[in-house]
C-alpha cells in the first residue's frame, strides 16, 4: 500500500509560523538559550519537521 496523503496529518500551524517562532526565541534570547529555552526549541524543532512531513507530497 503506499502512503497517501492521509497518512501525514496537515500541520497545524505554516512553517513560516513555526520558523517566526524559532526566530525570535533566538532574538530574545540573544543567541544564548536557557535550559526552559532549550526545551522549547525542541519542541519548536519537533513540530517544524512534522510540518516538513507533512508537507511532502508523495511521488506517484
């Protein structure tokens, strides 16, 4: 069976938005992460590349 496009739920937020994010995390932040700041951007990763899935169309 090959995946379809169900197989790969839409994000639920644009990658700009998540890139926004990440973006002034690290603005904020002033290019230093604290441990809470660390784990937040993992997450932000973690929900960046579930967009990245989920934005691949498979080839036919």
């Amino acid at each position: 069976m090959s995946p379809t496009r169900d197989d790969h739920p839409a994000a639920e937020r644009s990658l700009a938005e998540i890139n926004a994010d990440i973006r002034c995390l690290f603005a904020r932040a002033e290019g230093r992460l604290c441990d809470a700041e660390r784990i937040r951007h993992a997450s932000l990763l973690q929900e960046w590349a579930a967009a990245i899935r989920a934005s691949v169309v498979p080839a036919a």
